[in-house]
C-alpha cells in the first residue's frame, strides 16, 4: 500500500512541470518535498521489488526471480507506472545530477522489465536520447551507457539487437556537430557503443554487417551518381564518424593476441575487409587537397585496425598521393591565418588552400601517420621489403622539391622532417637485415617468422625511439594548444560580459534622458541587435 501511494506521487512529480490541467492524487508545490519525494521513488522503490521478489544471476548475465508468483502480479501495474514516469520525466530534466540519479537507480529495476516489450523499447530510446545529446556532461554519458550495457547483458537476443541499433542510430545522430567542444563525447559514445558490440558477437556480427552493407550502399551511389552534391552522403562528419566506430569495434574485440589465447577468431572478424575496402574507397572518392583532413582521419581508422588486429593495410600509396599532390610541392603563399585544428575538420577551408600554414600541417600529418605506419611493421621479417618501395619515392620527392630541383616547394620544415623519417626508416630497415641474417629458419616456417623479433621491444627499434620522441612532442603541443584555447574563451567571454553589461548602461542612461517611450523602444530594439549580433559572432 505505502508503495503504490510512492508510485502514484511519483507521477505527479514527474508531470509537474506539464502545461496540460492533469488531475493527479497528489500534488506537489514545495521544492525541497519535490526533491526528497524523487529520492524516496527512485531509490527505494528499487530495493522494495529486491525484498518481494529477490533476483539471481548466473553466469553470463541470466536474470532469474519468481514471475508467476502473486507478488509479481500485485507489483507489475505498480512498475509500469512507475516506469512511464521515469521516462516522462528523463525528458523534461535538465539538471545532470538528477538525470544521473534517475539514470543510475533504474539499473536495478531492469531484470523485471525484460518482459515488457513497449517499456524496454520506450526506455532505450530515451536513454540513448541522454547518452547521444551533445549538452549531456560525461557522467551523466556513463550512467546512461551501463542502463544500455546491463540490457544487452541481461536481455534476450531481441533486446540486444534492438538496443545496438538504438545506440548506433544514437551515435551517427550524435556526431552530426563536430567542434573542440562536442569531439570529446563524441569519442566517449564511440569507445562505449564499441564495448556494446562486443558482448554478443554473433548478434554484433549480424547488425554490424547490415550497418557497414548500408555504408557501402551510399559509396557506390555517390560514386555512381553524377549529380554536383552526391559526393556529401559520404563526405559529412556523420560518415567519417561512423567508419571510425566500425574501426573501433573490429579493435576491440579482434585482437591477435586475445584471439591467439581463447584459440579462435571473434565472430567480428569477418567485417574487417568490408570496413577496410568502404574506408578506402572514401578516402579516394574526391582525391583533392580539400579533403586532405577527412583522409587523415580515415587513415587514423585504419591504422587502430592494423595495430590491434595485425592486418597489413597498404596505407603508404594513400599518403604518398597526399605528398606528391600539387599542395605539397609548389611554393606556398604567405599567410597570417591561424593554424588548421585537423582534429574537428574534414575539409579545408578555401582560404587555406596553397598557403604556408595549411602546408605545414598537411606536412606534420603526413610526417606523423608515415611514422604510424612504418612502425607498426618495425619488428616485421618483412619490414625491408615492406619499407623499401616507400622509401625510394619519398627519397624521388625530396629530391624533386628540394632546393637545388627545378621545381622547389620552399619549405625546409617540410623537408627537414621528410629527411629524418627517411633516415629513421633507413636505420630500421639495416637493424632488421641484421637481425635476419642470424636466424636459421625459411620464410616458410609461419610460427619463425612470427616470433621474429618477439622478445624485443618496438620502442627499442631504431624507427620505434624515433616514434615515442615524436609522440611526447605532439603530446606536449597538444596541451599548450588546449591551454592557449581555453584562455582565449575565457578571455572572450570576459569580454563579451563587459560589452553586455556596457550596452545596457548606455541604454538606461539613454533611457532616462529620453521621455518619450517609442525612441526608447527603438533604442531597446538596436541594443538587441548588437546582442545578437555578438550572440551570433
């Protein structure tokens, strides 16, 4: 009885806030009333149903408790309710800390809702809702994401299916708005809806494949189709985002090492070729120096699958193309424009194009996923040959730009750079010779050439003390970069208050001084409008 009276005064807590004249039981007016009347509901109400009807997991998440018993048809009704204002409520709050809150003590009422198909489905879209929206704060990310995750562990493969679609429907809706800001959360989703895939892989298998296959469709029709804008089906921060969690997925629950233990291959590992062949096949649709950033991060994608799944993944062609293009050799135009942030663009701005700032950058991310790439395979049998190729070509590309060529492009950042990593490679390339002429086993012996070189470390390689130099230095430029970001927004922002409260001591001085209400009207009208104006800057 005192529970069904919790649950009926629930319901008109959670719709107080409602424009329409419902007639509720209770109602609640007193803020600190409404606040303990929350806590008393969603925190109590959770360990009341554990007292009536305790719940046993067994191994692998399997829910068990008495659903035949009188106890649970007595307290069902009184669930729903209670869980059709839980859910009324998520979409009228805005405090994080009471979302978490709400968030967090509806974990423990899930294993006697699985039966209840509309609730789960209602539920998922609404905690996909808080764990996709941009303005959501990270823990309040987390509290939704473990209400998503105990779903998937406890429930059926109908609802496992149904959550993973939700979530990655949640995060491509998710990552549309990609700034310094949203980046952030964006690749919290990403790490998380990953976790997700991982706990049923057959099912992760089926849904994965269809997601991919419809990736795949829209690549063939920006391809195919000739119309001026088919190419931004694909082009778009949505898509980018999305090859990037596929990446994710295949990392996670793919590794060689993981895999060699358990002593068979992840049900996952099928969708690697798919994911590798629409990831390339995007990269090269519009091969200009525009969308130089977006191939930066599609090859980023690529190398996480390389490193953790052990596929060899040719990605020197697509950053050769990236140094050979007409950006990277002609002389840049000076320019004053503040550096490219590559990390939150997709495509270059035209005003960058050409310019001595957008060459650098493109160099330092040529220079860096060139790095990535070679010492991924440093410690490979095969690195000379591997190695060899790229090395001649990059070595033609210095020469041809160089100062003393036809054609130089003026940069001797760029090519001081190029000539180090040439040089480190050079070096990687005699230390694995060496090492490879004292062993005494062919190139057919598998598990020889495997172990080659197992017992030394990669950062002891001369390629892979080059690369954990390089990461400290971007490390530390990173964070000055952050520092000096943050500064300028609060800066800006100090300054944007001190314009507001301004124009609005001018107004009320202007006001007082005028004793007709039109001009003062007019006046409110033009103070406005710088506001927005600001607003909008």
């Amino acid at each position: 009885r005192a529970t069904k009276e919790v649950v009926l005064a629930f319901r008109a807590a959670a719709h107080v806030s409602d424009e329409e004249d419902k007639v509720f039981k209770y109602s609640i007016s007193d803020p600190q009333a409404y606040h303990e009347l929350l806590v008393v509901a969603l925190k109590h109400l959770p360990e009341v149903l554990a007292h009536h009807l305790p719940v046993k997991e067994k191994a692998g998440g399997k829910v068990t408790f008495s659903t035949d018993s009188k106890k649970f048809r007595n307290l069902s009704p009184l669930l729903k309710s209670h869980l059709t204002s839980v859910l009324h409520l998520l979409a009228h709050l805005s405090d994080p800390n009471t979302i978490r809150m709400t968030l967090t003590n509806v974990l423990p009422l899930l294993p006697y809702v699985l039966s209840f198909k509309k609730i789960i489905r209602d539920l998922t879209k609404a905690v996909t809702g808080v764990w996709s929206e941009s303005s959501s704060t990270e823990a309040t990310r987390i509290a939704a994401f473990l209400v998503l995750r105990r779903l998937v562990v406890i429930g059926d493969a109908g609802i496992r299916e149904a959550v993973l679609k939700t979530s990655y429907q949640g995060l491509i809706k998710g990552s549309r708005n990609t700034t310094v800001h949203t980046i952030q959360g964006i690749n919290l989703m990403k790490n998380s809806a990953a976790e997700l895939w991982g706990i049923d892989s057959t099912i992760g298998y089926t849904t994965g494949f269809t997601f991919i296959r419809q990736l795949a469709i829209h690549l063939r029709g920006s391809i195919t189709n000739k119309s001026k804008d088919s190419y931004k089906t694909v082009y778009n921060w949505q898509y980018v985002h999305s090859l990037d969690f596929w990446s994710r997925v295949v990392a996670s629950h793919c590794q060689s090492l993981a895999e060699a233990e358990k002593g068979a291959a992840s049900p996952l590992r099928p969708l690697i070729y798919p994911i590798v062949q629409v990831t390339l096949g995007a990269m090269r649709l519009i091969p200009t120096s525009t969308y130089f950033p977006l191939r930066f991060h599609l090859i980023r994608s690529l190398l996480r699958i390389s490193l953790s799944t052990g596929t060899y993944i040719p990605l020197g062609s697509a950053l050769y193309e990236v140094l050979n293009s007409a950006e990277m050799r002609k002389p840049p135009k000076a320019s004053t424009l503040k550096p490219l942030d590559f990390s939150v663009a997709f495509r270059a701005p035209k005003t960058y194009l050409r310019t001595r700032v957008y060459q650098d950058g493109v160099g330092e991310q040529v220079i860096e996923l060139l790095s990535e790439f070679f010492v991924l395979w440093a410690k490979s049998v095969a690195f000379p040959e591997l190695a060899l190729p790229l090395v001649v070509l990059l070595k033609r590309w210095l020469k041809e730009t160089g100062k003393n060529s036809k054609t130089p492009n003026n940069n001797a950042k760029l090519t001081s750079q190029m000539i180090l990593l040439v040089q480190k490679v050079d070096a990687n390339i005699r230390f694995v010779e060496e090492k490879r002429a004292k062993v005494d086993f062919a190139p057919n012996n598998r598990s020889e050439v495997e172990n080659f070189l197992k017992e030394t470390e990669w950062q002891k390689t001369p390629l892979g003390a080059f690369v954990v130099g390089q990461r400290k230095i971007r490390e530390e430029k990173q964070k000055l970069m952050e520092e000096a970001r943050k500064e300028d927004e609060k800066k800006r922002e100090e300054e944007k208050a001190e314009r507001m409260a301004k124009d609005g001591e001018d107004f009320d001085d202007e006001d007082e001084a005028s004793g007709d209400e039109d001009e003062s009207e007019d006046e409110e009208m033009e103070v406005d409008g710088v506001s927005d104006e600001e607003d909008s800057e």
